[in-house]
C-alpha cells in the first residue's frame, strides 16, 4: 500500500498529503537513527512515534479512492487482507514483547543482546545505559559474578568515553554504575575490590568537569556509602568514618546513602549484641569452672 502510494508520487502526479506522509515517516527517523550522528539510543519504541504516524498517512493515500492513481477500481479485499496481515504480525510481537516487559532482567538481557546484533555503523556496541540496567538486575536477581562482569564492563567504558569525549552524554559525569559494582563486588566476598571501586570512583570524581557540583557531590557520596558498607568486615573504624563523611556530603538528604548508613547501623548493633551475648557465656563458664572445686 505504502509503495502504491510512492508510485503515484513519483510516475504520476505529486500530493501535497502523500509527500506529508513521506516526509512524516522518514525524517524523524532519520534524525534518531544514529546514522547522521549519535543520539544515544540503539533501540526504543518512542523513536518510532512520529514515523507511524507518517506510515498511517501513506495507507490512508493508498487505501482512498481520490488517492489510487489508477482508473482501476481499487482492490479493497487484497488490501484489506494485506493491512490485516500486517497488524496480525505485530501484535504477536507486542505480545510477545508485553512478556519482555514484565520483568526487568529480561528486559535489560533483550536489550543488550538486540543493541549487539546490530551492525557496527548503526553502533553495534550496547549502550552503556542498557549495560547498567542488565549489571544493576542481575545482581537483584543475585547473579553477581555475571553483574560484576558486566558492570565492570560498563563502568570502564564509561570511563573510556567520558576521557575521549566520544559519548552523546560525556560532557555530563553521569556514571551509576560505580555503587552497584562495589556492592557486587562484597557480596562475592571481594571488600578489598570493592574498596579499589570506591577509590576508582573518588578519582573520576574528583576531577570530573561539565556537570553540575550538587550531581558530583551526591554521586562521590553513594560510592562512599556503598563502599563503607563493603569494607565493614575489614575495618569497623573505617567503615563508620566513610559513612560519617558520605552523610555529611548530601547532609542526610540522599535516601540511597541513608540506606547504607542504616544497614552499617544494624551491623554495629548485631555485632554488638553478638559480643555481648558471648561475653556472657563467657562469664557463665567461668562461674561454673569455679563451682567445681568447691562441690568436690
């Protein structure tokens, strides 16, 4: 249908209506296609608004009367199975789609796996917002070698693009993926690495340019907490004057940063009551220990 309305654009006469619709379906797409130049997005539906609404408007054209070129009478059952067809095939794939939506970690693994299949000028490498979303679900999911791996990932190439200036967004210091990689990284029992992120993360802070103070505060103070938590079983000491300070930097005002501060709180207080707990049986054993010569 779109191309009989091409047709009658290009051999027969020119509508004002069908080089709208052309116009409507092909330059927005265009625009947001990364071919001219990147936008940040491999793949999202909301890219595809404008150029339906442009596709709609060529089948209008090809489905009118006033709109068919030819003095033939139009084809109604031919196109109207055609167009049902058409719907047919996508709406199984919005349903199969719908499913992909209802859960984030599969969500994030088909967006990665599609961003990688395509070829390389259309920016074939994922983005590193959908490498954030698969690391940061799959350690909720509890598969955190696999999140460490990519987040790991992630995080290097954010590095790398924020140093060269090739990324869309690295004028902005916009890298997330510090505090889930460090707490991934304790949670298969490396502090130690996780220590290094955090460290990793004070430096890329501290020298980051092109976005706002207030961004780099709150973002230098979530690697903190994230990291006084992971050195916990290191050094206490340590662990509470790295939240101490984080908590300082947002003012409490960073519920992210509250968060870790309260589950450190919790720690203190279950490491508390187990050394008290065993100084009490400590003290019961020696009592018993003495009552012994006594009764004999």
């Amino acid at each position: 249908a779109a191309a009989r309305a091409l047709y009658s654009v290009a051999l027969v006469r020119t509508h004002t209506r069908t080089l709208m619709g052309i116009a409507t379906a092909f330059m927005p797409f265009l625009l947001a296609s990364n071919l001219l130049f990147p936008v940040g997005t491999c793949k999202a539906e909301r890219v595809l608004y404008l150029p339906v609404l442009g596709v709609c408007m060529l089948l209008a054209q090809a489905l009118s009367p006033a709109g068919n070129a030819s003095r033939a009478p139009p084809r109604r059952l031919g196109l109207a199975v055609a167009f049902g067809a058409v719907v047919a095939a996508y709406a199984g794939q919005c349903w199969w789609y719908a499913d992909v939506w209802t859960d984030g970690l599969l969500l994030w693994r088909n967006a990665v796996s599609t961003q990688e299949g395509r070829p390389s000028f259309l920016r074939g490498r994922p983005t590193l917002t959908a490498q954030f979303g698969l690391g940061t679900h799959l350690s909720w999911a509890g598969f955190d070698q696999e999140a460490v791996r990519v987040l790991d990932k992630q995080v290097t190439l954010s590095e790398l693009e924020y140093r060269n200036g090739t990324d869309f967004y690295s004028s902005e210091f916009q890298m997330p993926g510090y505090v889930p990689l460090i707490v991934a990284l304790m949670r298969i029992g490396r502090p130690n690495d996780s220590d290094a992120m955090m460290q990793r993360c004070l430096h890329f802070t501290s020298s980051a340019t092109g976005t706002t103070a207030e961004i780099i505060t709150q973002q230098r103070a979530q690697c903190l907490a994230a990291g006084a938590m992971a050195i916990f079983p290191i050094s206490r000491e340590r662990s509470v004057s790295t939240i101490t300070e984080a908590l300082a930097l947002v003012n409490f005002r960073d519920a992210l940063v509250v968060n870790f501060a309260e589950q450190i709180s919790g720690f203190i207080q279950r490491q508390e009551q187990l050394q008290k707990q065993l100084e009490g049986e400590l003290r019961g054993q020696q009592q018993r220990q003495q009552q012994l010569p006594q009764q004999q």
